[in-house]
C-alpha cells in the first residue's frame, strides 16, 4: 500500500483463492471507499511499491506463475492518468526484497529471493533514464527484510531470513553519513539477542 500526495492510498496486486492479481485500487480517506484503478500489465505478489519524487509509483519484482515465478519486471503508476506503464527490469528477479527511496531520488533495492537462493545483490533505478544498475552487494544475503531511510541518508538494513542459515539478526547501513554513495558499508551491526 502506498500513499499518494493526493491523499489516496494505492493498494496494487497480490494473491486470493489461489489467483494472482492484475487489479489495483485507491482508497479515498474522506469517504472510506474503495474504487478500481488501472490494471498491473503483470499480476504480481511479494512486489515492492515506491512513490518517486515526480509523483509516480514505482512497482518492482514479485512473483507470479502467469508470467514464469521470479519477476524482474517493474512498472510505473501515474495517478494522474491512473495507468501503468512498464519502466526498465531488474538486473536480477526477486521477491521478499525491499525498495528504498534515497535522497537523490533513486530507489535502492536490496536482496531477496529468486531461483538461486536467498539474495545479497543490490540494485538502483533512476527515474530519468529509467534503468537499474548494479550496486555492491549486502554483506549478509537476505529476504523479507526491512529497510529504512535514515536522517543522515544511510540506509539501514536489518534482519530478515537466510535460506542457509535462518532468521538473522544483523544489521547492515548502506551509504555515507550525509551522502549517499553506492557503498554498503562493512561494519554489520549485530543486535542485542531478542531483539
């Protein structure tokens, strides 16, 4: 689910009773009501959606069965013409991943799962030329994880599962302090047990 400036929140794909889902709708806050928008080109679950800086929606990865499992496809929502168009894919098809939106508009997506495992690689899209380029990769790979933009500009990024090891709980900081650079930095951070 994503909220848009206009207010609305934006609700796109998934799964029910065994079917994947093509369909989005937006939820209208003032009134409590739920209408269709636009159709996904593919149906999609386990996606991330990121609101760009230009008012667009960013949708990336999943998983769907109609179009082969692992998804490097992304597409782009327009609420002002509530459509979608397909933008560049992925260099690598994922699910369970995460997607950032970083302070210079690029979006950094990190790990997840495809066809070889749990992943560590990581990936930035920029919405000018709308193309994914390969960034260093998490020093621990990682799925269903959570990723957070801080007030310096790092990333932190934490927990998760390791199809290998099981659930983890390092943390990891990708980026400079007050700038941020294709980097993740190599000092993982291990958390207090239990938390």
């Amino acid at each position: 689910a994503t909220l848009l400036p206009n207010g609305k929140v934006l609700v796109v794909g998934g799964w029910n009773s065994s079917v994947f889902l093509y369909s989005t709708e937006l939820y209208e806050p003032a009134s409590g009501t739920w209408t269709n928008t636009g159709s996904l080109n593919i149906a999609r679950v386990r996606h991330t959606a990121t609101l760009l800086a230009n008012g667009l929606v960013l949708v990336a990865g999943g998983n769907s069965p109609y179009s082969g499992g692992y998804l490097a496809s992304a597409e782009l929502y327009d609420p002002a013409s509530q459509t979608w168009t397909t933008t560049g894919a992925l260099n690598n098809a994922r699910e369970y991943h995460t997607a950032t939106l970083l302070p210079d508009g690029q979006v950094l997506v990190a790990g997840g799962e495809n066809w070889s495992g749990t992943l560590a690689s990581a990936e930035l899209y920029d919405p000018a030329s709308g193309v994914w380029t390969t960034t260093d990769s998490l020093n621990t790979a990682r799925e269903s994880h959570t990723a957070r933009l801080l007030p310096n500009g790092q990333v932190l990024v934490a927990g998760g599962w390791n199809v290998g090891s099981g659930y983890l709980r390092s943390a990891e900081l990708y980026g400079a302090a007050s700038a941020i650079s294709p980097t993740l930095l190599t000092n993982a951070v291990m958390l207090p047990a239990g938390v």
